[in-house]
C-alpha cells in the first residue's frame, strides 16, 4: 500500500471528526463514539493490529479520562466552593475596580493569568483554572471557553516547567540513544554522550535542547505578539451587541502592550535565565506590569468607550452553559485577598509541587497502575494531579472563608454533577487517541498512524516543509491533546525531515546544521497551536462551565486562531531557512509582508469603521 494511501487511511478518525463534530455540529458525547470506532476498525483491517493492542490502548486512554475527570472535578469544586463561599462576588467586584472593560478583563484573565497557570502545570490547567473565573465575572460560556482555548497556545511550549520541551522534544529526538541526533549534536560542539556512549545529562542535555528551546521562544514571540488581540476581536465579534470586529480591534494599543509585557520577558528568561520558567515567570510578570498599568489607566479604554456584553436577558440561548453562576455576599463583607486566597493557593502549591524535587519526587512515587494489557499500560500519579491540588485548595477555601457546611455540601454536589456530564465525551475521545497512537506493529508492517500521517504530508510537501512542519505538530496536538506527546512521537521525524531536505539541495550546505533545530522549533509551535483546537482539551473547558455539546462550534471558531498561528511562525521559519539560498525575497517573507500590511490597515482605518459602526458622519 501507497504511503499517500496510508496516510489517507490514518487520517479517517480525524475526517470522521471534522465532519460530524464540526461540520454537522454534532455533540462530542455523539461524534467521538464514531470516530473510536472509524480508528479501530482501521487498525484491525488495514494496519492489522491485534486485538488485544487495541484493547490495551482503549483501557489506556479510559484510564487517562479519569485522570482528566479528576481535574475537571477539582476545577468546578474550586469555582462552585468560590460561589457558595461570597468570594466569587468580591472577585467580581476586584477586577471591575480594575477595569469594567470586559477586553481588558478578558486579557488579564486568560492572557496573563492564564498563560502564568499553563507555566506552572500546563496540561489543559488554565481552561480548568481562567474559564470558570470568566464565568463567574459573567462572560457566557461560549466566550469563557473560546479565550480560554485560545491563550492555549504561547505559554504552552514552556507549559508545566517546559516539559513539552524538555521531555516531549528531548525523549522525542532520542537524545543520547539516537546516532544521527548524537552525531549532529557532536557536530555543533555539543557532545551529550561521552566515548562510552553514556548520555552526559548534566553538562550538555540541557545545553542541546535549549538550542530547540530558544528558537520555540522566537517563533511564539511572533504568534503571541497578536493573541491578545486576536481574542478580543474574537469576543467582540461574536458576542457583542454589534457583531463587531472593530471594538475589539480598538484597543490594539492595549493588546499589544499586553502581548509585549508578556513576551518580552518571556523571550529575556527563555534566553538568559532558565528556558523551564519561560512561561511562568513571563506570564507573572506580565500579569504584574498590566495590572499596574491597567490601574493607572494606561492604554485602557476612556470610561465612555467602555464595552460590556449586552444583558443577560437577551444573550443568545446558545451562548450559555448549564453552569448557573450565582453571587452570594458574605455577611459582614470579605476582602479581596482573601477573596483571591484560593487562586493564591492554586499558584503556590503548583509552584510547591514542581519546584521542590524531593516533594515533587515523593508525590510522583505514589502511583495508581492499571494492569498491562497488549503491552500498554497506564500509571496515574495521583497526588501529582493538578486535581488533587483543587480539592485541597477547595477544603482550604471551606476553612479560610467560613463556610457553613450545607453550602459546601452543595458546592460538591454541583461539581459532581457538572463533571458526570463531560465523562460520556472523554470515555471516546481519548481511547480514540490512545489507539491511533499506539498502532505501530501490526502485521501489515506500516508505520504507526502519526508516522504514516507525516509521512504522506512530507512527500506531497518536500522542500516546502517548513509552511508544512507546524501543521504536523499540529494535528498531533489536535488529535493527543498534548504538545508533549505530539512532540515526542514527531520530533524524530522533523529532524530527520530537515536533514534529508539540506541533503538533497546543495544550496542550503551552509545551513545544514540550522536545519533541523528550526524544524523542530517549528513542530514544537505546531504543537502548542494545536491545543487551540484539540478535541478533550475543548471537551475539558467546556464542561468545567457546563457548556457540553458545542465543542464542534468552539473549534469552528478556534480553528481560524490556528491556522494564523502555525501559517505565521512557519512563514518565519521558511524565510530564515531559504534566505541564504533564495535571498529575502522568498515565500515566507512575502506571506509575511503581505500579512503584517493587512494587519497594520485594517488596525490604522479601524476608526473609521468604528464611526460608521456609532453613527458619526465625517
């Protein structure tokens, strides 16, 4: 069989999908079911794997659904524990004492707060964490999740103290087994085994994968210099009184100014500091310098032009999850510290847990195993969970705010029932990923699906892979739902992508070894981008608000963010590559002069439209 075909074939589970999650608009809860199905009897019939590989992927990936049940249960128990506690209206009242704005509120929260959650724990945590706090500051759900996917993207190559990086890009590359990765390491003068072959993880693994680290940092420096933006654009558009583009677009000086405070330092700690904290110390930072701005009413909307969704009464029906927020006042009043305690809470155990290696060590060790089967298995570290961290800080909460019991009683109920509805969705979905990835072995002797999926996309791409790398990494995301794993299952193969590439073109001999550290720099963007519209990560932000049965209508909205950020940062990535060969004025650069000129029009006759849009006649 062909690899186009192969390819073809791999891709199924994923066209299953995009027709009837997306296009047809079916609920996840319907559509996954289809598509575990479409995967398995792909794998029994075409990749010829036997039963019980795909019976142990499919146990595997129920074990992961509760993992990720968990987590969906600590995040709702934190939100309704908030709600029945007084500390959600105070919340409230807090971030209106900073800006009324719902853009600027929006940016705070899932921008920074966010992006400094994904830096801590990563994993999905900000949607667990930033989409209930929207809600409780009365976004609609729709909108919670949409921002909440969307900020899924810079901070996510550096999430959970880089592990996407160190762990999804190192394993994935082989560091230290692989000869080719060894050699061209030695190459560049960075020898991570020594003459024994043994793997130097001291002096020189770090050093190598910060290489790929550096050039990840660049790249999201481009795709997050517009996020802010690209979100309030978003909410405005769909979800304000006019159905604007340009009240969003309207306070670009306050977008960027928030990108920057944010990937500045993001791109200094990347560089200079420790590229594991990128994230985490860009995002408090960030978070630190907008608020004191925002306070100080530096760049923020002049209060006339403040922007608010319409009433609630007339929001359309569609735009509200089965999450009801409701706002209790604490006799007596509550401060906003300690309003805010319980996400002081959240950020300083996930800093606790992952800093402190003897700690983190510990709570590693305590592990649920599920029995091996087809030679798969899965290991749960419980205590590790971000899950298990929320319901700590909810019993915290309970103590700290004085609560009575009947409401906290009624705080967990609540969160039981949200979680049991997003359990029908995951029970497929992440089976579905578990065997598409672990079908490497059947007796037909192809690749694993992901490989084959690569491959077929490279020979129909070839020199053009660079546009094309970030797309991979992608889809890995989309269909894993985790930059990590796409990032170790494709690493490997975007190198040696790259160093076929300069193999079989004499002109780019110069930049043999700048070749594959870009491409995979670019996989790993590709990556982090693909959580934007991956399917558990739209299942998980979408029950923790009780928006269940729209993921198809999230990801049709998330799908556009996307496409920009893998088709930019691989643009940049194409014109640094082929600009020693093909000169400046290469394909890259011009998707890239072309962009940024409709960007800087659209941002520059903005008023205009703006006035057309409030009636002004010029």
């Amino acid at each position: 069989m062909s690899i186009l075909m192969q390819g073809f074939l791999a891709l199924l589970p994923i066209i299953v999908v995009a027709i009837f999650l997306v296009g047809l608009r079916w609920p996840a809860s319907k559509a996954m079911p289809l598509s575990y199905i479409t995967v398995v009897l792909v794998a029994l019939f075409a990749w010829k794997l036997p039963g019980m590989q795909i019976l142990g992927g499919s146990i595997k990936g129920l074990g992961v659904s509760i993992t990720l049940l968990y987590i969906i249960f600590g995040s709702v128990l934190v939100l309704y524990t908030l709600m029945e506690s007084g500390g959600l209206a105070q919340i409230r009242q807090s971030l209106i004492g900073v800006s009324a704005d719902r853009r600027v509120q929006v940016i705070i929260v899932a921008w920074l707060f966010g992006s400094f959650i994904e830096g801590a724990s990563g994993f999905g945590t900000p949607a667990a964490v930033a989409v209930p706090l929207m809600l409780g500051l009365g976004f609609p759900a729709f909108a919670a999740v949409i921002a909440g996917m969307m900020i899924q993207s810079t901070p996510v190559s550096f999430g959970a103290i880089g592990t996407p990086i160190r762990v999804g890009v190192g394993t994935g590359l082989g560091t230290g087994s692989d000869a080719g990765v060894n050699e061209f390491a030695a190459q560049i003068g960075i020898p991570i085994v020594d003459a024994a072959g043994k793997l130097d993880t001291i002096a020189y693994y770090d050093q190598f994968i910060a290489l790929f680290a550096h050039n990840v940092a660049l790249l999201h420096f481009v795709g997050g210099f517009l996020t802010p933006l690209f979100v309030v654009a978003f909410m405005t558009r769909y979800f304000g009184k006019n159905k604007s583009w340009s009240e969003g677009i309207a306070i670009w000086p306050f977008a960027l100014f928030s990108a920057l405070a944010f990937t500045i330092p993001y791109v200094l700690i990347n560089r200079f500091v420790n590229y594991e904290l990128t994230s985490m110390l860009g995002g408090l930072i960030g978070l630190a310098i907008v608020i004191f701005a925002a306070k100080r009413k530096f760049l923020t909307p002049k209060e006339e032009d403040t922007w608010d969704f319409i009433d609630k009464k007339e929001w359309d029906p569609s735009w509200s999850g089965s999450v009801e927020v409701h706002y209790v006042e604490k006799p007596g009043g509550m401060s906003t510290f300690m309003a805010w305690s319980p996400y002081v809470f959240v950020a300083a155990l996930i800093l606790i847990t992952r800093l402190i290696l003897p700690l983190k060590a510990w709570l590693n060790s305590v592990i649920i195993t599920y029995p091996p089967i087809g030679g798969l298995a899965e290991k749960w570290a419980i205590l590790y969970s971000p899950g298990t961290i929320f319901i700590i800080v909810s019993f915290l909460t309970f103590l700290v705010h004085g609560m009575k019991m009947d409401a906290y009683k009624k705080a967990w109920a609540q969160a039981v029932k949200v979680t049991a509805g997003a359990s029908v969705a995951l029970i497929f979905t992440v089976p579905m990923v578990q065997v598409f990835i672990n079908s490497g072995g059947g007796a037909a002797g192809f690749l694993s699906m992901p490989y084959a999926l690569a491959e077929a996309t490279y020979s129909l791409a070839g020199g053009m892979w660079p546009m094309f790398a970030p797309i991979i990494g992608g889809l890995g995301a989309f269909v894993a739902g985790s930059n990590t794993v796409s990032n170790m299952t494709f690493s490997l193969f975007q190198f040696q992508t790259a160093q076929l590439i300069v193999e079989g073109n004499s002109a780019l001999a110069p930049m043999a070894n700048t070749w594959p550290i870009w491409v995979v720099a670019l996989q790993a963007i590709g990556g982090a981008a693909g959580n934007v519209i991956c399917i558990h990560n739209v299942v998980a932000a979408s029950a923790v608000v009780g928006f269940l049965g729209r993921e198809g209508d999230v990801i049709r909205k998330t799908f556009i963010f996307f496409l920009y950020y893998a088709l930019i940062p691989g643009s940049v990535g194409y014109s640094l590559l082929y600009w020693s060969s093909k000169g400046p004025f290469n394909l890259g650069s011009i998707i890239l002069v072309v962009f940024y000129a409709a960007v800087i029009y659209v941002v520059a006759t903005n008023k205009s439209r703006l006035d057309k849009l409030n009636g002004v006649i010029k």
